[in-house]
C-alpha cells in the first residue's frame, strides 16, 4: 500500500514516525510519501517537504506566511494526484489537514484515496464546528486522548478508534532502556550533579519560544538556588541566552529533572509521565480579552492534556492574565522539593497514567488501517 502523511509539528513527526514503522510491520510492501521532519525522514520514505515550513500559529505568523502555507498546500495537493497514494494520513495541525481533506473529498472515485485521520484535532476545545467537516471529509478518526470518545461518539455520533496515547507509549520505552545516571547525564551538558534542575520547555514553535522562554528565564533569577536547563525541539533555533541548552534530549532532561516549567501542549504530558512536578506557563496576546473568551467561548475547562485528562486541576495554568514571573516563580517555590503542592501533584498524576491505560497507539492504529485498506 502506498501511505501518504502530513504532519505540521514536531511532536507530529515523532508520532508519524513511530506510526509507519508499526505500518511497515504490518504491511511489508509499504511505500511513504510525507510532509514531515526528520524522524519521518529516519523512518523511510520520500519527504517533499519539512513541517517547519508550515508550523506557524497565531494570527499575525500565519498572515504574514500566507504566501508559504499556501503554496505548500499546492505542492501537497499535486504531489498526491501525480503519486496516487492508497491513504492519506493527516496527523492534527487542523488548519492545514482540513484544507487536504476537503480537497481530497472532491476528487473522482478513480482518484480518490481514503483518508484517515490519526490524532483529532483538539475541536472539542474549540472550532467545534469542524466536526462537520471530520463527517464529510474523513473516512476514519484515530483518537489518543480517553475523553475524545465521548465528545465524537457521545456528542456527535461521529465513530471514532480510541488506540492509546502515543506520548504515554513513547516514555515507557524510552524509560525501560534509558540507563545513563543524573551525574553522567550532568557531565555530558556541562551541569552540577549535586544542585536540583529545573526544565524549561518553552515549546516547539518559534513564536510559542519568543513569548515564553524570557519570562521563563526571568524565574531563575527569583529562585537562583537550582539550575534551569532549557530543551530545545529539532529544527528550532534558539539564540545564546545564558542558560544551558539540551538540543533533542527533551526525555534525557525530564528523567533527571526535579521540576518544570512547560507550555501547555504535549509536554505537559510527557513531564507529568516522568512524574515531574510542573507549571504550565503560556504566555497570550490581549490576556483579559484571552481570560474571557477562555471563560465564555472555548468549549473546555483546562489547556494543558494533564488537567484535561483527569478532568480536574492537578497542575497549575499560568496563561493570559495570569501569566507572570511573581505567579510563575510562586508555584515553582511550591513544587521545589519541600514545598506545600509537590506531594499532592505527585500523587494524582498516578490517575493521569491509569486513565491513560497500556496500550501500544501506534501498533493498534497500524493494524486497524492495514485491515481496512485490506478490505
């Protein structure tokens, strides 16, 4: 079969990667064709183009490389009538995937493939209009988080395949063949073993770094007593700020790390699966216009997957009018080793892994679509 992916993100190259691996065990014949990064690249397969240029958010990044998107979107759209793929593969980052998807929808039976979408995009929390777009456009929806079964299914009628969370499965193997202890790690990146690190993950975009990481860094100067270590996704640069920076060693960090600071996203997850004490920190545009269109617009109660799979507060949301340095620095003082929050935040992330379950999304996603492709 041929496979046809789009990703728009770093944490959706990792997880396409992981996807046509577990594609290729289950269909040895396979072929690749992606827009994607590097792990896609590692993976197999022939990519036209990397997601870095596409992977802008907000209004004013996306104005101003509308000519780029739009482009890209072209060669995409050409790129699969010339190669005839069996199944296109959108991976979230809506706003591109849904343009594909609708295209795809529109052309003659002969030329049409199938198109399964693996890792919904976050509609329930808002645009949940689009779910009728999904309906139209999309033959079947892959879910990860345990929640979006009762939104898609429970709310919409709309059936979907909940296959386990790919972050979830991600750490576990990492964790059960990672062996290098916090004093090798300290000595690779220039670190003091004896003093408690706290990890800056400001994010995997550009302007999501611009807005966070300055603040982020200003906290170190209020709690100077540990040292703060900033990790840096693939394919973004960041400037010399005078800070220890790990470049793709995002795991390597939060397995030695004390506590966080992390942009809402993936890695809110990904912290609390290393069971490290966090606050989310989120800088916005407008932050008392942002804190009402929060309360009275968007359709969900938290931003970061931690608090939204466990349906509760466990981790603290510092975003729009509460993004600070004194109220970040004053729940980092919380969670630091001795603090009133660290034993409580601990405790509930156990719910997070428990509801979060075992099982293998890339391997249960690969056989589902092998054996409807089959069909």
């Amino acid at each position: 079969m041929k496979y046809y992916l789009i990703v728009g993100e770093a944490s959706g190259d990792l997880h396409a990667a992981h996807l046509m691996t577990a594609l290729k065990r289950h269909d040895p014949k396979a072929e690749f064709r992606f827009i994607g990064g590097d792990n896609m690249r590692a993976a197999g397969g022939t990519m036209l183009r990397h997601y870095k240029e596409i992977a802008y958010m907000g209004f004013i990044p996306v104005l101003t490389h509308l000519r780029t998107i739009f482009s890209s979107m072209a060669q995409c759209k050409k790129d699969i009538l010339a190669w005839q793929p069996d199944v296109v593969i959108p991976v979230d980052y809506a706003g591109f995937n849904l343009n594909i998807c609708k295209w795809l929808r529109k052309l003659k039976a002969d030329k049409k493939p199938k198109v399964f979408y693996y890792i919904a995009p976050k509609i329930w929390a808002w645009k949940e209009y689009r779910i009728k777009n999904f309906k139209r456009d999309v033959d079947e929806m892959f879910c990860i988080l345990p929640f979006e079964v009762d939104f898609f299914q429970g709310k919409h009628n709309y059936p979907v395949h909940y296959v386990g969370n790919p972050t979830a499965d991600e750490v576990r193997k990492f964790k059960s063949g990672y062996t290098e202890t916090k004093k090798e790690f300290c000595k690779a990146h220039g670190l003091d073993p004896k003093r408690p690190i706290v990890a800056l993950l400001p994010g995997s975009r550009k302007q999501e770094i611009k807005d966070n990481l300055m603040t982020m860094l200003e906290v170190a100067d209020i709690l100077p007593d540990c040292q703060y270590v900033v990790a840096k996704a693939p394919s973004v640069e960041i400037n010399d700020i005078g800070t220890p920076v790990v470049e793709n060693a995002t795991y390597e960090l939060l397995s030695h790390s004390t506590a966080a600071l992390v942009t809402s996203g993936t890695a809110t997850l990904e912290t609390a699966l290393f069971n490290v004490p966090q606050v989310v920190c989120y800088k916005t545009p407008v932050p008392q216009i942002t804190r009402w269109a929060f309360d009275h617009i968007i359709q969900c109660k938290y931003i970061s997957l931690v608090n939204l799979i466990a349906d509760k507060e466990i981790v603290p949301e510092l975003f729009a009018d509460r993004f600070s340095v004194e109220n970040i620095s004053s729940c980092l003082s919380d969670i630091l080793p001795g603090g009133k929050k660290r034993s409580k935040m601990l405790d509930e992330y156990k719910e997070v892994h428990i509801r979060l379950g075992n099982e293998s999304a890339p391997e249960n996603a690969a056989q589902i679509m092998t054996a409807l492709l089959k069909q």
